[in-house]
C-alpha cells in the first residue's frame, strides 16, 4: 500500500493506493458515514490480487484527512471524489461505496459519468431517512452517534472484538481507526458529532431518488439481509425501488451480513466486485 494525499482548496484527502502498475480496470473504494478507508484494506487485497490497482479514499474529516469547518453533505463529497480522480490521473473507474459512500457514488457516478465504467453499491446508496422516520426530530434522535468521551482506547478494542467475532484483527483494528486515541489512553471521535449530524441531516434533506436514474453505467447492488424478515422485506423493498430506476442493474444478497460486508466478508465482496470489471 503506498498512502497519497490529494490537497483541495480547504481540505487535504488520504488516498491508499493498492496494486501500482496493476494492468486490470481500477477500482475507488469509498467508505461510510464516520469510517475510515482501512476498512477496504482487505478487499483491496483481493482485488490487486485478481490484477486491478486499486484507491480507498479518506473523505474529508474521516480518517488520515483534514477536518475543515465546511462541506459536510454528499454533493461536496462527490465533488471531492472528481478532484481525487482528476490529481491522481486515474482513468474511468469502477467505483464502490458503503453505506453513506453509497449514496455519494450514486450523486458522482451521475454528475461524472465520464470518470465512472461501473457502480457497486454496498448496503447503502439507496439511504432514505426522510422515508424511514416521520419527523426529522426522531431521525435526528435515533441516528446521533452516543458520546464516547472517557473511553479507553484497551476498552474499545475489546468491545470491538466482542461485537464482531467473525471480523478479523485487520479489520477490527481498522474500525477502531474512527476513533483517535488521545495521550491518557481515551479516545475521540475523528469525525465531530456536529460535523457527522450534518451528513444526516444533508441525507434527510437531498433523497437519492433524484440521482440513481441518471446512473448509465453498469451498476452492482449489494444488500446486507437482516436474518429478521420483517427488516429483510423493508430492505428488499428499497433495493429494488433502486435497481428500478437504473438502466442496468443487478442485485446479489448477503443474507445475515453485516453492515460493513467490506470487515465481514471482504474476499467474497471483492469476487462480486470483480464481476463489474469482467
């Protein structure tokens, strides 16, 4: 892995780059709300490993990449993924995003479909608060991150692996990552809590459905199933309004999967991924 940096006007982004010199189509791989790129590390392995160089980005105030006082929405982070593309001279990519880097692939696969050969969408990109909840005052209730000052570092981790007993150590110390530890061994978020809630409220006020159909390019859907069926059925449902409004889509299912199918089952991801690159 060899880590870039692509400096825009108020921000610098972090860029992990797998496979220099790799022949195969590209692949930028973009995480979700308050992650990190790291969580990709593995199913960039995956994908190098099959020939095709590979970016994970760092969207501003998320991981390695500067926290600025603005651009906190998805149409800011679609524009910063066309700043990384055009610094970095990648070519028309295949482009992955997970959950809320879902719905930021969906907004720049359809204002650059220039740069964009394929859309992968991985439990996410088809995010709908205003349809989920009645009022924004429950959205906002149910969707704050808790506090997490005082939290030992030690703590964390352990909780962690408790949480995710099928994740491997790469990628729970790669979900830890969201959080920095300070100099007493307490943590803090990367991502502010201010900063995070106006990424929900921006996804409360913008619905995806104004861009999936303007998607052209080939385009993965990739649904994690709750083993509940009430749950299962309320997914399915959006999964298929959205693959509904693309001209060329497919869906494939992870029943019992979790959120972050990149942690949990990042070879078997990147196999699907690489269909798009076929």
């Amino acid at each position: 892995m060899r880590p870039l940096q692509v400096t825009l006007p108020d921000a610098t982004l972090s860029v992990r780059h797998f496979g220099e010199g790799a022949p195969g189509r590209g692949f930028l791989l973009v995480h979700g709300l308050a992650s990190n790129a790291r969580l990709w590390d593995e199913t960039a392995a995956a994908l190098v490993a099959a020939g095709n160089p590979t970016w994970a980005v760092d969207l501003r105030g998320h991981g390695d990449s500067t926290l600025p006082d603005s651009g906190f929405d998805t149409a800011t982070a679609a524009k910063d993924l066309a700043a990384v593309c055009a610094a970095l001279d990648l070519p028309s990519v295949i482009v992955v995003g997970q959950s809320w880097g879902g719905n930021v692939v969906v907004r720049f696969a359809a204002e650059h479909p220039e740069l964009v050969s394929g859309a992968a969408l991985v439990d996410g990109g088809w995010i709908d608060l205003a349809g989920e909840f009645a009022s924004w005052a429950d959205c906002e209730q149910a969707l704050r991150p808790p506090s997490v000052d005082g939290m030992r570092a030690g703590d964390l981790a352990a909780y962690l692996r408790q949480a995710h007993p099928d994740w491997s150590e790469a990628a729970v110390a790669a979900i830890a990552y969201n959080l920095r530890e300070l100099p007493d061994g307490t943590v803090e978020r990367r991502l502010p809590i201010p900063r995070h809630m106006e990424i929900v409220r921006d996804m409360w006020d913008q619905p995806v459905w104004d861009w999936l159909h303007r998607i052209t390019v080939p385009t993965l859907l990739l649904p994690a199933m709750s083993t509940d069926p009430v749950r299962a059925e309320r997914t399915r449902a959006r999964v298929e309004r959205a693959a509904a409004a693309l001209p060329d889509a497919r869906i494939r299912e992870y029943a019992g999967g979790d959120h972050d199918l990149h942690a949990q089952r990042p070879k078997e991801l990147a196999v699907d991924l690489l269909s798009l690159a076929g």
